[in-house]
C-alpha cells in the first residue's frame, strides 16, 4: 500500500503552513484573509525562499530540497523536533543527530520572539551561526540576509581569516554600520570561551571543528586565546552603533539561552527614557539604508 498523498512532502508544508497564524510571527490578522495561518508569499519571506520554489515544493514539483532549506523552512514554521525530523525524512534527508549542534528555535522560542516587537533581537546557534533576526535587528545593524548564508557567523566576524587561509577565508560582515564594544579583548575571550564550551557539549559537530579548525589556523588571535583553554559563556556588553540615518546609538547587548540546544538570543535595548532609546526607535523607523563596507567588530 502506497502513503497517501496528504502524507508527502508538499501537502505536510501546506498543512504546517495553514495551521500558523499570522499572530506567531508578529504579522497582522486582517479581515481580508482567506485562511487562518500563512500565506505561502510570508513563509518564503520567513524562510528566505523563492515564493516559485514554495509552490514546487507545496505542488510536489521539487522534492528533494537541501538540508539548509528544510531546516529554513523549519524554523519558519515553527515545528517540534519531532516536526522537524519528519520533515527532514520526507526530503529523503537525514535528520540532525543528538549531540549536533541545532539551528532549530522552539516554538515556545519563537511565540516570545514574536512579542518583542520592534526590540532589536538576533538567535545564534551554538557556534555562533546567526540563524534569527527581526525587523529591529536588520533596521539596527543592517540586514543579515545581504550576506551569504555561510559567513552569518559573529566568531568569523570577530576574528577574521587572511585571504587562502582555510574555508572560511572571507569576512564575515553581519553589520554594515560600525560597531564599537566597551571591551573588545572581553569580548574576543568571552567568544573563544563560549566556542570551548560548545566544543565539550557538541564534540563530533562537524561544522562546528570547521569553524575552528580555520579560525586556529588563520586568525593569531584567536589561537592565542584557544590555546589558553579556558572555558566560559559571552553574556553581555555594551556597544556603540555609528547608524547612518540616528547617528551614535549606544546599546546594551545582552545574551541569553535557551537551554539544552545552547541557542543563544542576542538582544539589544537602550536605557528607557534615554536619547538612545529614542534614536532606537528612529532607527527601526527608518529601517537600514545603504549598507557601509565595514565587517562586524
């Protein structure tokens, strides 16, 4: 007996995708909709897909989609690790092992993330991959999703590979706008520390010895602070944003998880009251403008 076809692939994205509403991913529920969750346009723009290739895939017209783009589409729509396995195995692709490092947010994650309205607010994976970022975050620092998929990373950013030094030889750039820390060395150990730490908790992740392997061999810095071996967790800063359109905003940056997969939520406030938090505001308003070539600090 063959699986009925409410059961494959494309018919499972449209199920998931009708049952999201519009509420969970901080979209307004205006009269005029048709269905009760996503349209198929607002969950190729939250997953960073073609609208073309989400109707292929919902048609059963493309069906074998790339593990980056099933673990996208994940994340969009907000599925259990449960959720997530099966849709890894319906695109015949093998579902990330426990002790692998997950760019997977829960939807318990996800409902508070969408709640933070325009705050500015990133997640990060266990190795520092940037795999999340709202309106406030892109309108804040310029938008992730101008920079390849493979370089969101703020470790690569931090500590910049010489050009044919290993994979990872360009520059991460995850903020177009100059950004100032109050303790740039604080932050270069608290980083290598946090990447120690997830090296004990994910020790057979291969992207995770990628990243390292070509931060040790092409950045001085970073080996000198790897070989000092010590262990810890980036939690918080202070930063200067030079914003083109606000000018100088100073921020707080604050680091938190979310438990056993080591998702780090990364978000900046300014004082309230403060005219920092007013050119926060401004900031968003105008959302980012043309980008600045300068890489992340």
């Amino acid at each position: 007996m063959s699986i009925p076809p409410a059961a494959d692939l494309g018919a499972t994205i449209r199920i998931w995708r009708d049952r999201l509403p519009p509420s969970a991913v901080a979209l307004p529920s205006g009269r005029a909709r048709r269905a009760a969750g996503l349209r198929r346009e607002e969950l190729a723009d939250l997953a960073g897909v073609s609208v073309d290739y989400l109707v292929r895939l919902e048609q059963g017209r493309a069906t074998t989609p790339s593990a980056p783009v099933v673990a996208a589409l994940a994340r969009a729509l907000q599925l259990t690790v449960a959720e997530r396995d099966h849709l890894y195995r319906l695109a015949r692709l093998v579902a990330p092992a426990d002790g692998m490092i997950s760019d997977h947010i829960p939807p318990g994650v996800h409902r508070v993330l969408s709640r933070l309205g325009d705050t500015a607010v990133a997640v990060f994976a266990a190795d520092w991959e940037l795999v999340w970022w709202n309106r406030g975050w892109a309108a804040l620092l310029g938008d992730p999703a101008e920079v390849s998929p493979r370089l969101r990373n703020f470790a690569r950013g931090k500590f910049p590979v010489a050009a044919g030094a290993g994979a990872g030889a360009e520059s991460a750039r995850l903020a177009h706008w100059p950004v100032i820390e109050s303790d740039p060395d604080g932050v270069e150990h608290a980083v290598v520390a946090d990447l120690r730490r997830a090296t004990g908790r994910f020790p057979k992740d291969p992207r995770l010895a990628a990243l390292i392997a070509d931060l040790e061999a092409g950045n001085a810095r970073f080996a000198e602070l790897w070989a000092a071996g010590v262990v810890g967790a980036h939690r918080e800063d202070h930063k200067r944003i030079e914003h083109p359109s606000v000018g100088a905003v100073t921020v707080n940056c604050d680091v938190l998880g979310d438990g056993d997969t080591e998702l780090k939520i990364v978000v900046m406030t300014a004082a309230p009251g403060s005219e920092d938090e007013t050119k926060l505001r401004l900031a968003v308003i105008a959302g980012a403008a043309a980008p600045a070539d300068v890489p992340i600090s």
